[in-house]
C-alpha cells in the first residue's frame, strides 16, 4: 500500500472512535501547553532581562567595589581587628588605586561612584507642600538614561546639576517635565561630616544643610521591577560639594571612595572581561559585576523556573504515553478481525505496523496543537501580565516562536509513535486465520 492510503485509513480509524482519541489527546495537550508556556515564558524573559540588565548598567560599564568580597572563597571573614576600627582599604578604594584604574588598557572613562540620600527635596529656599526623599546617585554615562525633556551637553552633568525623575515633577510642584527644566530645587542633607559623629546617632540629633541643584534634564522614572528606587542623576563634578557633608573618608591625608564606576572602550563581553580581569588584578581585594555577569546570573535563575516547568510537563507526557499504549491495545483488540481481513487481502505487516503508528502519530499530533493552541490563548493575557509586573512598553512575558513550537510537536508525534511501538506490533504479527475467527 501507498504510505498515503495507510494515513487516509489512520485518520479515517480515529475518527470513528473520537471520544477516546479526544481524550488521549487532552491528556498530551496538558504537557505539551506547560512545556510550550515554559518556552514562551522563556523568550520572554530572557528579553526582559536583557532590557533590565541594560537599564541597571550599559553594556560597557562596569562599577568595582570592595563591599562584595567582605568574604574570602572559603567563606571565612577577613582577618580584622575586633578591638579597632577595620583599616580602610579591606572595605574601600583609594584615589590612588583609582588613577591605576584609569591608566588600565581597554577603560575609557573611571569615576568615584558616589551615592547619599537626602533627607528631602523641593523648590525654593523652606519646603511647602509635598517633599520627597531621594537618593542621590552619580551617572558615569548619561547618554544611557532615557531623556524625555531638556538634554545633557558632552554627556556630562555638570557641577551643582541633576536630572530628575520623572516621578519627582509632579510632587515638587512642576505641571510637566518641560517646567522642570531650568529650575532650581533645594537638597536637604544631614551633615555627618563630623568626626566625633557617631555612625548610629539618631538623625533627630544631627544638623541639616541645603544645597541648591539645577534640574538640566527629565528622564523617564527608572523600573521599580530592576532598581525599586527613583535615583536622581549627578555627575563627578558635583561629588565634592556633597561629599563634604557625608561619613569622612580619609586615612592619614589620602582619600578613598567607597566604589568606582567604570565604562570600557568596547562593549563586546570578550573585551569587558579581559578589562575586569585586569582591574581586578590592580585593586586586591575589589569585586564587580558586568552587565554580561548580571545578565547571566538572571538568565539562569530563569532556566531554573523553566526546568521546572518543563519537568511537570514531562511527568504529563509520561503518564500520556501510557494512555496512547491503553488506547493502542484496545484499538487492536476491537479491530483484530479487520486486521485479519486487510492481512489477508495482502496487507503487509509492514504496512498493518505502519498504520498503527501513523494513528499514535495522529494522536501525538492532535495533542500537541490543541496544548499549542491553549498557550498561544495565554498570551493574550500579555498586557494584563505586563501591567501588573510594571514592565516596560514592548516587552511581553509570553512570546510564542515558530520554531520551538515546530520542534515540540515534531518531538510528541515521535514519542506518540514510539508509545504505540508495541500495540503496532502485536496488529503486525497477528495471524489472519486466527484474527478472521475472533468475534
């Protein structure tokens, strides 16, 4: 027989017991939709984390701290004084050490990562109405933040500037992001530059002091997803007019930051790595992370979540296949006069074995498009699941592709047939005679 008579005779088979195929096929579909979720949600998540990896620090930027290797590699403090202060070299980074960074081959720009919050921010010279708090951030690359109104020359910020979010405007009186611009706000710091302050002394007991900001620029409010704070945005030439009023940081006249920011000449992970490798080198004791690091570590914490998935989906494709061997046997038991008939017509075994694994194929095929189809009906629920996560304009959680999916069902039509291997089998070696007697 032509092996297009046999599939026009399969298909004809499952169609005259369709209860029992719809069911077999169910029990597929449900494997076949976790397991074509977790791809979907795969896709997805892996553009999101790339979005989110790049909007916490671009492609070529690095920061080095010190604060991240706090612990050796087998787990142990660092051998510090217990009855004096720890020197400050096991926790920050000197200026020193940052001119090193700076002459290494590959980095083009080194900058004091400098982070203080304000107690408050507003307009004017005494607050009135609703003030905010904000953390006040240091920018090595401006051209990275997603400017909505006013601009950034030379991508640089300049001294006693910043870029405001645009959460702040409305709270701080502005009545859009174009009003922001060009005006004025006051930051309200506490004053911890004493040396006789105590780290743990109440701020109710401490002094405040002002100092006024030019807003140059307005950008669109950081993801709450990958920063769960609204930073507002200074440049190096600002550090030392706050960094005045923060905890001192110097040991015997040298000064020394508590991080560096870096942005490399290339962008290309070869070349930020060989770059970290070499700054680690230099600084003894400095860690970092780059966007390719951080891009890695979220990517594998989703691999875990789809393993996951994926495995549920399996458990059900395995209980499936003893549903196609169930559904196979009775097939052939209630079809072993047929057989004996079509036997002895001519039919092969060859060709009797065949259409019984072109029926498992069917089922396997069937299967796997109505799991398909269910998901492919789950991403119509991608707004509401994006409106709920806060994520960026454009980028869906659930992203079905072509391929994977052509890959799926092409594999469960596979398992489908071997699944019905040995009912295929046992229709083939059936003897004619004795299959023509059976009742």
């Amino acid at each position: 027989m032509k092996k297009t008579d046999i599939l026009k005779r399969a298909v004809k088979n499952i169609k005259k017991s369709k209860r029992r195929t719809i069911l077999t096929a169910m029990s597929i579909s449900v494997g076949a939709f976790t397991i074509c979720l977790a791809l979907a949600a795969g896709g997805g998540a892996n553009e999101y984390i790339y979005n989110v990896a790049e909007k916490v620090s671009a492609i070529n930027e690095m920061t080095i701290t010190k604060f991240g290797n706090m612990f050796e590699s087998n787990d142990e403090l660092r051998d510090t004084p217990t009855e004096e202060e720890p020197d400050l070299s096991t926790y920050t980074i000197s200026k020193k050490e940052l001119e090193q960074i700076k002459k290494i081959e590959g980095v083009a720009k080194a900058e004091e990562d400098f982070y203080i919050q304000a107690n408050a921010i507003y307009q004017g010279e005494t607050p009135e109405g609703t003030t905010k708090t904000a953390e006040i951030h240091t920018s090595i690359n401006p051209a990275k933040l997603q400017i909505i109104a006013g601009e950034i020359k030379n991508n640089t910020i300049g001294k006693n500037e910043i870029v405001l979010p645009k959460v702040y405007c409305k709270p701080l009186g502005f009545s859009s992001a174009k009003d922001a611009v060009g005006k004025e706000v006051t930051l309200e710091l506490y004053d911890y530059s004493k040396e006789d302050t105590p780290a743990l002394k109440s701020e109710m007991d401490l002094k405040t002091v002002k100092v006024k900001m030019k807003i140059i620029a307005v950008e669109e409010s950081q993801d709450s997803v990958v920063s769960g704070v609204q930073e507002v945005k200074i440049g190096a030439a600002s550090v030392p007019t706050l960094k005045q009023y923060d905890f001192p940081e110097s040991k015997n006249g040298e000064e020394y930051c508590h991080s560096v920011q870096v942005l490399t000449k290339e962008s290309d992970e070869t070349s930020v790595q060989a770059v970290k490798d070499k700054i680690l080198d230099t600084v003894k004791g400095s860690g970092t992370q780059t966007f390719y690091d951080t891009s890695k570590t979220m990517k594998n914490a989703i691999l875990v979540a789809q393993a996951g998935l994926i495995g549920f989906g399996l458990l059900a494709l395995l209980a499936s296949v003893f549903g196609i061997i169930n559904t196979q046997y009775i097939s052939v038991l209630e079809r072993t006069r047929q057989i004996g008939i079509m036997k002895s017509l001519g039919m092969s075994k060859r060709d009797v074995s065949a259409l019984f694994r072109y029926e498992a194929a069917s089922i396997g095929f069937l299967g796997s498009m109505i799991g398909i189809f269910i998901a492919f009906l789950a991403t119509l629920f991608n707004p509401i699941i994006s409106s709920t996560l806060n994520l960026p304009k454009g980028i869906s959680i659930l992203q079905m592709k072509l391929l994977p999916n052509l890959i799926l069902v092409l594999s469960l039509m596979l398992i489908a047939v071997l699944a019905g291997y040995f009912p295929a089998r046992k229709a083939a070696r059936l003897d004619p005679v004795k299959a023509l007697k059976t009742e």
